[in-house]
C-alpha cells in the first residue's frame, strides 16, 4: 500500500491532523520515540485511519514537506522574471529560512535524506523551468544540488546560522558555480 493521494475531504482533512500532531510531538521528543499510536492520540484519528492513509510516519514528514514545495513552486512561478542559479538559490534558501522550524526538526531528528530525497524530485521540478538542454546525466546534476542545498542548510541550522538567508544563498551559488574556490 502506499501514501493516500486522493481529494476525499474527511480522508484530507485526517490527513493534516495527522501532520500536525507529528510536528507538534516533534517539538516534544525525538522523531525516533514518537510513535504511530502516539500521533493517532494526538490527532484523535485511529490506527486504522492513519495507515489507510501513511505506510509511516516518514511518510506523513514527506507529505508535510510535500505542501510546502507546492506552495514554494506556486511562489517561484508567480515572483521569477528569469530562471537563473541566483535566483533558484535565493528562492529555495528564502522557503527553507521561513520554514526554519520545521528544518530544524528534521535535522535534529536527523531526517535529512527524506528531505533530500524530496529535493531531488523537487528540484527535477524546477529544472524544467531552466532552459537547458535534455541531457541524460541530469540526475546527478540534481542529486549534487539537493545535496548541497540540504548539507549548507543542515550544517547552517546546527551552528545557528540560518537567519541571513541571503549570505547562505549567495555562497551556495558561488560553490555550485565554482567561484567559491577561485584564488
């Protein structure tokens, strides 16, 4: 079985119950402790309605994370004139910064490759939107840029230093453009 993806209004709305009573036990204690019966309690739904609707609870942090980038994507479309490597990396570091809560989560929770993971599938989302030709190693292009994106921000939120956006940004750009290592 896998994640619920249908528009049923009780089944979405149980849904977002459920992702708000993770977050919310996140801020209590480690992802690791947290438990399925513990988020059901939480989210006043049953065992039988969260695994109708999650495989895990891994799951329900990528869904979370899921609506985010449909917001962020929603945002990047409406704001961008031109698809640059600034701009990209300015967008997703401003997102990231907004959501500096819920980053922080996963990366105390050490749930960094579920958000790189979802990076990748994000940024193969983006990509399109550069005019770049088709290239057939385009998934290690992204897979480096997810890497880098989430490595910056994980090592940035560990030594507190995720409230200028714009400086992490701007050296994410300078080292995936080589110009970081330049003499």
């Amino acid at each position: 079985m896998s994640m619920y993806q249908g528009s049923n209004p009780t089944a979405l709305q149980s849904q977002s119950m459920i992702i708000q009573a993770l977050l919310a036990l996140m801020q209590e204690e480690p992802f690791a402790k947290i438990t399925v019966k513990a988020i059901c309690a939480r989210a006043m739904v049953s065992r039988q309605t969260f695994y109708s609707l999650f495989d895990s609870k891994e799951e329900v942090i990528g869904l979370h994370l899921d609506k985010l980038f449909e917001i962020y994507r929603e945002r990047f479309l409406r704001e961008e004139q031109s698809c640059t490597i600034r701009s990209l990396c300015d967008s997703i570091v401003s997102c990231l910064v907004e959501q500096r809560e819920i980053v922080k989560l996963i990366v105390d929770n050490r749930l960094d490759t579920i958000a790189k993971e979802k990076t990748e599938s994000y940024l193969s989302q983006l990509v399109a939107l550069f005019r770049t030709p088709e290239r057939e190693d385009m998934d290690y292009a992204i897979a480096f840029m997810a890497g880098a994106l989430m490595n910056v921000t994980a090592l940035a939120v560990r030594r507190n230093d995720f409230g200028d956006g714009k400086k992490i940004s701007a050296l994410i750009e300078q080292i995936i453009t080589g110009r970081y290592f330049i003499l």
